[in-house]
C-alpha cells in the first residue's frame, strides 16, 4: 500500500443554506445517506456520541462486496474530519464550512487516498474531483430541499424530462 502522504483531492462549492443548517445536515450520517447522494450502499451508524460518529458502508458490485468504516470527528459549527479505510482504499477527509452573507455557506473538502493492496488502482485527480463534486452537488440540492420545507418556503421547481 502507498505511504503517506496520498495524493491530494480538493473541491469547493456553494449552498443555499446557512453554515448552522449545513453543519448539522452534512453531519448527521443517516442511514438513507446513499438515497440522498443518488448512491447505492448501506450505511449503518456503528457508534454516535457528541463529536464522534462511526459508520459502516456495504454495497455490492460485479467483484463482490465493497465495504468502508469512517471514523468521524465533529467540531462545530462549520469542522469535521473523517479517517476512512475499507475494500479498496484509505483515505482522511477534512470538511469546513464558512458562513456566506445571505444564509448561504462555503463548503470546503479536501481528501488524501490511497488505494488498497487489493484493488491498486488510484483515480485520475480529474475524475475523482469532478466524481466528488457530484456527489456534494446532489447532497447540497436535497439540503436546500429540507431547509427549505424546514422554514415553511417554497419548494423548488422541477422541470419535466419530455
């Protein structure tokens, strides 16, 4: 396995949500996570307390099984970093979130991976960057969903696929 330091992967975007909403969305590791990012696995919360969550992800793909553990810390109100291992990579996450004028807030990831012995292969930064920005895009339009409906607002608009 790869020493480290991996390679680093950063990605940077914009909610329509204040910092505090955000914090406590991205945060809150439920067990529908994957629904939410437009994903297919499991996620079962293994252990949660105040500033430390652990969660476990099982998915199936053509190989076999694919399984990942992240251990989490919190550090409110915009903070929190992961150590993730499983089937085919190890990884450190760190999240950040900044306050933006107009209830809106900056999220910040950067992430250093290394594959596993058993499956070698390290994505292109390009297209883990652009994978991972993807995947923060479609969480980020559910949690303007929910903080919306949480005040009582308009629910966006979808356009009708013809």
């Amino acid at each position: 396995m790869a020493r480290w330091p991996a390679p680093e992967y950063r990605i940077a975007l914009e909610f329509d949500v204040p910092r505090d909403f955000a914090f406590a969305w991205c945060t809150d590791y439920r067990p529908d996570d994957a629904r939410r990012a437009g994903d297919r696995y499991e996620r079962k919360v293994v252990e949660r307390s105040a500033r430390r969550i652990v969660v476990e992800d099982l998915w199936w793909q053509s190989d076999g099984w694919g399984w990942r553990r992240n251990h989490v810390t919190l550090s409110p109100p915009g903070h929190w970093w992961a150590d993730s291992f499983g089937s085919f990579r190890d990884a450190k996450l760190d999240y950040r979130l900044t306050a933006l004028p107009g209830d809106r807030s900056r999220f910040e990831m950067t992430m250093r991976r290394r594959p596993s012995g058993a499956h070698p292969a390290q994505p292109s930064k390009k297209a883990l960057e652009a994978e991972l920005t993807q995947l923060w895009t479609r969480f980020g339009r559910e949690m303007t969903k929910d903080y919306r409906a949480s005040r009582g607002g308009p629910r966006p608009t979808r356009r009708r696929r013809r």
